[in-house]
C-alpha cells in the first residue's frame, strides 16, 4: 500500500526521493513526505494530498545527500500532515518511515506517554521513532533492533539518525522493502518502480532481516543479529515500463497491452503435439500432479474472482474438484491442509499480505502451494513451492486489467496441464490450445470497438446502481465487472448469478437500475435470455455482453458482442469489454482513473 523510497549518495538527496515518491503514486495513498539530513540537521517535510503538493511545500534550500520518503495510505488517523510520515522522535534527531501496522502501538504509546513522551500524530509509527530515540545503544543497528523488540506486528521499515549520517537502516516484517546497488550511491525502496531510473541492481529482504546501507554498499543481518549473505539480482524492467507514454491514463495503456501480455503468457507453454501445456515452474512432476485430488485458489478481490473462474477451468477441464475463497478469510477459520490438494495463491503484486499469511499458514501446515504471480522475486513468488509467472508486464492502474487476464490465462494453462495428465484427451488438450492461440488477435478486436463501448459506458455512468449478472461461466465475470466498475466509478454495482434474480434481487429493477447481463453461447443461453425478458417486464435498462449467434428474441438491449472461442475459454474474452465500460465510466464522471479513492494497488496491511 504506502510507499517508501530512500537514497545516500554523492548527489542531493531531496529531488531524488520526490522523483522516487512520484513513481510510487501508483500503488494509493493519501500524504506524502520526506526527511534530509544535511549539515543543518535533520530537516522533515509532509504534507497531506499529492506527492506535487509536497514538492511544492518544500524548502527552496534543502540540502543533504541522504534521506528518506514515504506516501502513506491511512490506517491509523485521518491524512493530515501531522500524520504523514517521516515520524520523528522527541529530539527530533531520529526520523523513520513505515509501512505495515503495529498490532501493540496502543500499548507502547500508554508506556511511552506515562514515561513523558509527547505524541504529535495518531500514527502507529510514530511509536517506533521514539522507541528508537529513546535507546541507549551506541549503535543505529542495535537501537533499531531494540525498538523492534519491542513491537508486534508487521513493518517495512527505513530509518535515520542525525548522530549517524553515513547510513540508513532498514528491516523488514511482512511488508516488502528491497535495496538498489549504484555506484557509489544506494537506494532502499518497497517497490522497484521507485528504483528502476537509477539501478537495476536489486536486493529483496526476506522477513526478520535488517539491513545497513550506506553510499559505499549494504550489510545484510537477522534480528539474531547474525550476518545474512546476500546478493543483487538484475530486474528486467526498464523506466519506460512506468511511463504512460501517449496515452492519457496507465489503465488505458495496459487495457491495450493486453493482446501483447497474451502472446507473453503462452510463449513457449504451449505443447501443440501431445495438446498440453509446459509449465515446468510447478514443480510438479506427471505422478506429483496426477495424485492431486483437489484445487483450492485463494486470492482478494479481482485475484479472487478470477480464481472462481480457474475454478470452473480446471474441473471442466481436469475433472478435479476446485473451489475459490478469498484469502483474507482463510487462516482465520484454521482451515483443514489436506496433502492431495493443491493450493493456488493468486496476487499481481506478489505482495498482497492476506494472500501471503495465507501461503504461510499452508506451508506452516506442510501443505503444497503454486502462485499465479505477476513480480518476480516478490515475496508470495519465493515463499510458493513453484508456479506460473504471468509476464503481463508492469502495471500500475490499480484496477487490474491486463494481469488479470493473464492470471485467467494462466488458470487455463493449469487446468489444460493438469487435464492432461488425467483424462483429458489429446484432441480436446489441441483444441483448447487453438483457443489460446486465437486470444491474442480476438483481445484486439475487442479492444478495437472502443469508440462504441464509450457510448454504452456514458449512458451507465449516468445510473446510481446497477447489477451485473451471469451464470455458471458468466458468474465470475460479473462479479469482476461488478468490482471493476464500483472501484473506478465510484457507482454502487453489484453482481449476482442470474438464476439467483428471481429469489430476491429483482426487487430492486427498475427503469433506473441498469443491468450488464453476461449471455454466452453456450447450454445455459435459453435460460438466460429469459432472465432478459424478465428483467425487461420490468423496464429495467439491459446492456448484453454476448456472442454474435445468440437470439436475444424481441428483448430491448444494447448489446455488445464479443468474440467467441472454445466454451471453456470464452470467460475471459467477455471480461474485457467490462473493463473498457469501466474506464471510460470513470473518465467521463472525472475521476482519477489510475488511482481511484480509498484504494491501493499492492495491499500490504491487513
């Protein structure tokens, strides 16, 4: 969620951090700030909004070539600048930034005000400055480790000290924080976006690891004080990757990306002669994958949707149970591992903590879990026993377009695997390939009706609330397209199975609640087009997500037809269109397309 990026080095460090919180802007927040130490001391700056707002607030003079910065997404207390962050202890040499949530603040902030401690935020953080600052250590490290003692909970945390200029030093506890190597210069930062202009030189830390950096280079260490070896790996991203380029918003980009990010998905995973797929980064061998009884795919929000969709994949394809759950509720429920299931975290980011606890209560409990992840090196990717990299690219809208599909892509390339080794046979496995071979070309051709698509969108922008339906195979795609459109429209949208209308919902149609109905050709179409009818007796507004061959009988309806594709696949061809409702919904309402209110991309707090 927050943002943090530092630098030291041999340049000024003040417009380096705010050219690295700009490229943090992305991933939601609501203040943003930064610290400097220089010969004057250590010298903070935040302020509530925009990261251009606090560029504008800062001091013409602000000298130092070390700092610290951070956008902040609020948990604890409203944005305000009081609660923005860098946090400072009560001598005001101590300065910290801080993703994650302390899970005991409220205890140690009782500790510390009975001691004398003079608060100035509602911020969780601010706590950890002034444990810090209150340490006797003679070290940074050793008053950094003592404060953390001390804490409950999870943090990405970088700090700085005004008695020790020549470093920064930075830990980690469920909430990434990676490192860049430069020449004589380095970086710390929880996403490489922030990074990527100035190194490509990176070092993920592993949780209860710490880190001293300073302009010559990085010690890694445990909490135990025991020294890690680590070294840098090269991304390949480049600054280009987060740039918008000619297009007006990143959500518009990466909508029209994703015939590329298709073709990128399935090269080389396709097995053309035995009609099956290569997905060696498994782990899992014909007998390992053969013994797998059951599929459980977890994931939040749009990864959850898509997950029920590579629900219906595999056991239409492989004949094996699976089922969908969002993860943020999974551990809570102590959930039985059993050992012939296979579990299937699903996250862009990689980093997304409720997906990650729930890998690591499977794990805890010797279960085997894959990942459909997006980021290499990321934190779900290296805790999962293998799985499919998504290779959609950087992408940084927050409402997920292009990994989204090729998460469904990838749920495909499982369930086509998995059939395969069971009882799937050669001539379907062939046949769905040709289906995956078509996508790319049919994406673009979706995306080709744009200009029409944005007509239907004006007209739904304009209603308070509507519902999105489908069945079977169309369920999943209305609750993706339900999601989509509440998060970036700021309209109340809501799906359900359009078997389910009639049993309670269809209370609430009429001529000012519009209804995106998802209608494929497949053995469900006759029952569905007389939901059409139903919903039309009672003048609700029908806008039809279908296939050029379905009959829609006399229904009045807008409709958008979509590409069709093998019965198995056509799910995530009607996805997109939804997408594109989505976006032009939100620019023609005025709202900031790529980072919508409330939200953040990577949602690293529970």
């Amino acid at each position: 969620m927050c943002g943090i990026v530092g630098y030291i080095g041999t340049a000024p460090a003040a417009p380096l951090l705010i050219e690295g919180l700009s490229r943090l802007e992305y991933r939601g927040y609501d203040s943003a700030g930064i610290a400097v130490l220089g010969s004057s001391g250590l010298r903070v700056t935040k302020k509530a909004g925009r990261v251009r707002d606090l560029d504008e607030a800062l001091p013409k003079r602000l000298a130092g070539k070390i700092g610290v910065g951070h956008t902040r997404w609020a948990t604890h207390g409203a944005a305000t600048d009081a609660n923005a962050h860098p946090h400072c202890d009560a001598t005001g040499k101590v300065s910290v930034v801080h993703n994650g949530i302390v899970d005991n603040a409220a205890s140690l902030r009782d500790r510390l005000t009975d001691d004398g401690v003079e608060f100035h935020s509602e911020t969780d953080t601010e706590v950890i400055a002034h444990l810090i600052g209150r340490s006797a250590a003679d070290t940074l490290e050793e008053a950094v480790l003592e404060a953390l003692a001390a804490v409950q909970g999870t943090y990405g945390l970088a700090v700085l000290h005004a008695d020790h200029p020549d470093r920064i030093v930075v830990a980690r506890n469920g909430s990434p924080l990676i490192v860049g190597v430069g020449d004589k210069e380095m970086w710390v930062a929880s996403d490489v976006a922030a990074l990527v202009r100035y190194t490509r030189q990176v070092v993920y830390l592993d949780d209860g690891e710490l880190a001293t950096v300073t302009a010559g280079g990085f010690t890694t260490f445990t909490s135990d004080r025991q020294p890690t070896q680590k070294r840098p790996t090269t991304v390949d991203l480049s600054v280009e990757d987060y740039d918008e380029g000619e297009h007006r918003h990143f959500m518009r980009k990466e909508i029209l990306d994703q015939a590329d990010a298709a073709e990128r998905i399935l090269r080389g995973r396709l097995d053309e002669r035995f009609g099956t797929a290569h997905l060696g980064g498994l782990n899992l061998d014909p007998r390992a994958s053969r013994a797998i009884q059951r599929v459980k795919i977890l994931g939040c929000g749009s990864a959850y949707y898509v997950g029920q969709l590579g629900a219906g994949l595999v056991e239409e394809l492989a004949r094996i149970p699976a089922d969908a759950e969002p993860a943020s509720e999974f551990r809570y429920r102590n959930p039985v591992i059993e050992r012939d299931t296979l579990y299937v975290a699903v996250s862009q980011s990689g980093e997304t903590i409720d997906t990650l606890l729930a890998v690591q209560e499977i794990k805890r409990k010797g279960g085997r879990v894959i990942g459909l992840i997006n980021v290499v090196g990321s934190t779900i990717a290296r805790e999962c026993d293998g799985g499919i990299y998504l290779h959609a690219g950087p992408e940084v809208a927050v409402a997920s377009t292009k990994a989204l599909t090729n998460m469904a892509i990838g749920f495909a390339l499982l369930a086509l695997h998995l059939g395969r080794v069971r009882d799937l046979s050669v001539s379907d496995g062939k046949r769905i390939i040709a289906g995956l071979q078509r996508l790319p070309a049919q994406i673009d051709q979706i995306v080709a009706a744009d200009e029409d698509l944005s007509t239907v969108a004006g007209v739904l922008a304009e209603a308070q609330s509507l519902f999105f339906v489908g069945r079977v195979r169309g369920y999943p795609v209305a609750r993706e397209g339900a999601q989509k459109f509440k998060e970036i429209s700021y309209r109340h949208a809501e799906a359900y199975q359009t078997s389910e209308l009639k049993h309670g919902p269809l209370a609430l149609i009429s001529d000012q609640v519009p209804t995106v109905a998802i209608v494929p050709d497949d053995a469900l179409c006759d029952r569905n087009v007389a939901a059409l009818h139903e919903i039309a007796a009672r003048k609700g507004p029908l806008v039809v997500v279908t296939h050029a061959g379905v009959d829609l009988g006399h229904v009045d309806a807008t409709r958008i037809d979509v590409p069709q594709n093998e019965p198995e696949i056509d799910p995530i061809l009607l996805t997109i269109p939804l997408q594109i409702l989505a976006y032009h919904a939100a620019v023609k309402l005025g709202h900031d397309v790529d980072k919508p209110r409330n939200l953040a991309k990577s949602v690293t707090v529970e």
